[in-house]
C-alpha cells in the first residue's frame, strides 16, 4: 500500500546479527595464527629455557635436570606441546610461567595494571599534540615552524624507543635529578604508604618517552592531510566566501582531517604496544613490557604466548573501536551500516 513504511528491514536485522559473528570469526583466525607463528619463533630461538632456568654454571646433576625438563615438557615435541598447551587455553589455563613460577593469567593481569595507565595516557597525549602540531604546521606550510616541526618528527621517526628513554633517564634523572632512575614507585617504600602523587612522579619519564617516540607519526599526517585539503576547490571558494583560515580551520579542516587522524591513531596501538616494552625496560616498569622481555630472555614459552595473544586483542580491540567511531565522525557511513 502507498505510503506504507517497513518498520525493520530483514536485510538489516540479518546485518546486525552477521556483523558480531564475523568480527568474532576474525578475532578467533587472528589468535590462532598469532599464537602458531608466536610459538614457531619461541621454540626455534636460541634460547635454551632449561638453562635460562637452572642457570649457565649450575651444579645440578643430568637426572634432576632431565626431572625439570620433564616437570615443564620441554622434552616433548613441539607439535604436542603446541596441541597441550592450546588444549589447556581452552579450557582457561594459560599455564604457568617458567620466570615467575605463577599463572600467566595472574602475571598478565597484575602487570597490565601498570601498563594500561602508562599507555593510555600517552597515546592521549601523542593523539592530542600531534593533531595540534600538525595543523599548525600545515598552516605554515615552508615556514620556520613547520620546517622545525617535520625536522622534529623525522628524526623521532628513525630514533629508537630505548634511545630516547636513555636519553630522558640520562639528562632529568641523572644530570638534572629531576625524576627517579625508574621503578613505578620509591625504592623500600612500603606498598601502602604509596601515594598517588609517587606513582604520577614516576609515571613522567616513561610516558614522556612513549609521547615523544609515537608524536611523529600523526603529526605528519595531519600536516599532509591539511595541506592537501587547503588546496582544494572548496577551500578557494570559502576563502572567496570572505572566511578567514581560523573559521576554515573550525568549520571545514578539522572535521575532515578527524576520521583519517583517528584511523591513524587507533592504528598505531601495535607500535605503541612494542615501545612500551622497550620504555619499560629502561625505567624498570613493573609493566606487560618488563615482563616480555624477561620471558624472552628465558624462553618462557607460555609467559610469551599468553602476552602475544593479549598483544593481538589489544591491537585488534583498538582497530575495531576506530571502524566503530567511524559511524560516530561521519553519519554517512552510520547510515550505511558499515561499521567493520
């Protein structure tokens, strides 16, 4: 009948229910792959774990290290091992870590605790300025800000995390004295005399470091995305209209360099996950990365592939929170329905 409207349409209701059912499909795919190719590479490092373990001059006899060898299964072949270890995921069990003689469960939590703040607060910070410096720089296109500020992000490009935290801790920790050498918190200070005032003090350097290490890459997209848009036919006939760069920057610039710049920095979630771990280590930070490079240099197989999988729903959760706020920066692909 004419001028009769569907309430629903099925196709959209079949979407809603395919479109979770398809992100969990991937998000299965992805573990499994992950942690496949994570359990290649451990087992074929160098690394021996039994000696990590028992030491390089330990005394031990044959018979008791044939016992702990046995105890964990590093004797086993590495497919039945792999298939165990995947039995036991299912199942909820993680394993227990060769390092720290507790549950990777236990360890993954404790630690991501520490490492969430620290994350967070500098993807933030490196989201924030990094949008801010570049447009201003794009503004200023061949002028001396923007010369210094790609100057800047180039060389924050090719330098590496731990360099740029050695440089942090040398300078305002050791020849300032300005900051704590590391740890998340003072040194013999016991747990619950521990402020937060002493953890904000010596969460600075760390998340200075990662703010630094991860700035460049947004600042230098923003600045191209604006200085390709300002040269654009819409910019020439709002600059006829009589706008000013401010209104052009408020009304038109910033709503659509947002969606590429939010892509961008949602994306880089797997790079910030990988410098935490080196910032980490140079601080001391009680952190997920701390833990990582300790389990490497172990060869602490479950420790490794329980941190790979959680690595993997980070950086896929970050990925899918960006498809997801697409609907909310642009409502033309909300009413699409296309938000994965």
């Amino acid at each position: 009948m004419r001028g009769t409207r569907l309430a629903a349409s099925p196709g959209g209701v079949m979407r809603k229910i395919i479109l979770p059912a398809g992100i969990a499909a991937r998000m299965f795919l992805l573990l499994i792959a992950v942690s496949i190719l994570s359990f290649i590479l451990i087992t074929e490092s160098p690394i021996d774990p039994l000696t990590s373990y028992v030491g390089a001059e330990s005394t031990l006899s044959e018979a008791a290290k044939d016992e702990i060898a046995a105890h964990w299964g590093l004797n086993d072949p590495a497919p039945e091992r792999y298939l165990k270890w995947a039995g036991n995921l299912l199942r909820g069990d993680f394993g227990v870590s060769i390092t720290y003689k507790r549950p990777v469960i236990d360890i993954i939590r404790e630690r991501f605790s520490y490492s969430v703040v620290l994350m967070m607060i500098a993807w933030a910070l490196s989201g924030v300025l990094g949008f801010a410096m570049g447009i201003c720089a794009g503004l200023r296109r061949g002028g001396v800000f923007d010369k210094a500020v790609k100057t800047f992000c180039l060389v924050l490009q090719s330098a590496p995390t731990f360099w740029l935290g050695l440089l942090a801790l040398s300078f305002f920790s050791v020849t300032l004295g300005w900051f704590p050498i590391g740890m998340a918190a003072p040194i013999g200070k016991p747990a619950v005399d521990v402020t937060f005032a002493d953890r904000a003090y010596h969460l600075i350097l760390p998340v200075l470091t990662l703010t630094v290490a991860s700035i460049g890459k947004i600042t230098l997209y923003t600045r191209q995305k604006l200085i390709e848009m300002m040269d654009g036919n819409f910019i020439l006939f709002a600059r006829a209209r009589g706008e000013t760069t401010g209104q052009l920057t408020r009304r038109h610039l910033i709503r659509n360099i947002a969606l590429p710049a939010v892509t961008v920095q949602f994306a880089s979630f797997s790079e910030l996950f990988g410098g935490m771990a080196l910032a980490e280590t140079v601080f001391s930070y009680p952190g997920i990365g701390t833990a990582t490079t300790a389990a490497a240099l172990n060869g602490d197989v479950p420790l490794l592939l329980g941190i790979a999988l959680f690595s993997a729903l980070f950086v896929f959760a970050g990925n899918l929170i960006a498809n997801i706020l697409y609907g909310v920066l642009d409502p033309g692909l909300k009413a699409g329905g296309d938000y994965v």
